[in-house]
C-alpha cells in the first residue's frame, strides 16, 4: 500500500486569484520563492486565463518569466488553463505541466467557464493533447 502523499502548492494562483487590488508580480515570485524554501514541490503559478474574467492573473507570462530556475527533480512548476488558447500561452512559458480544469456541473461550468461539462471535457483533452505533443504534462 503507498502511504505517501502528494500536495500542490496553489496560494500563488488559486489564493490571489480572487482578491481585490492587484498583487504585484514581484510579490507573486516571492511568494513562490517562500514555498519552495518551505520544501513545496509542486507549485500551481498562475493561470492562463482572460485578464477581464481574473485581472490578478494579467500576469501570469510575467511571472513564469521570472520563476526561480529550478530543475522538474526540485519543483514542479504548473500552469492552470481552461481552453486552447490558455493552454498555447502556457507552452510559451517555463511552465512544467499544464492544469485543465472539467466541470462536475452544467451549472458551475457555466458559471466559472462559460462552458457545459460536457464542453469543459472536451477543452481538457485538448490541452492534455498540446501538453503531450510538447513534451509536457
């Protein structure tokens, strides 16, 4: 039986994505900076998203730019996206995974996406597609 356990470090992306005001992208790395010293190894950084729906993450190609450069064996640095075009911006970056988020629900779907379920479903299996075909995950 495995008894380990895997968590991902999401306050630099799902912690400031919602609040108001905007964080500064110096402020965001040192954020990440201070996981990673804490020991996290898998870091969600930042979300390829409309900067109208989630002005916080207006920056997120910034902030992948200035990632502290650390090899995939020490972190593991990951890019949420919901559709192709989040995903392609997400591939120009240092970025090591790509996230895709499927809907449970018609109803939050469209609430958080725009999209049904079904519509979210198939937006992750385009961007597991991109990934593999980058040599991501």
């Amino acid at each position: 039986m495995n008894t380990s356990i895997e968590m991902v470090e999401v306050s630099p992306r799902d912690g400031l994505q919602n609040e108001p005001g905007f964080f500064p992208t110096a402020d965001k790395l040192e954020l990440i900076s201070r996981a990673i010293a804490a020991g996290s190894k898998r870091i969600e950084v930042a979300s390829f998203v409309h900067p109208g729906r989630v002005p916080q993450m207006a920056d997120a190609e910034s902030v992948c730019a200035g990632l502290p450069k650390r090899s995939r064996d020490e972190v593991t640095y990951i890019g949420l996206t919901l559709n192709k075009r989040g995903a392609l911006r997400a591939l120009e970056t240092q970025v090591h995974e790509l996230g895709a988020v499927v809907c449970a629900t018609d109803g939050f779907g469209t609430r958080n996406q725009g999209r049904t379920s079904d519509e979210t479903l198939e937006d992750a299996m385009e961007i597991i597609r991109l990934a593999k075909e980058h040599g991501r995950t």
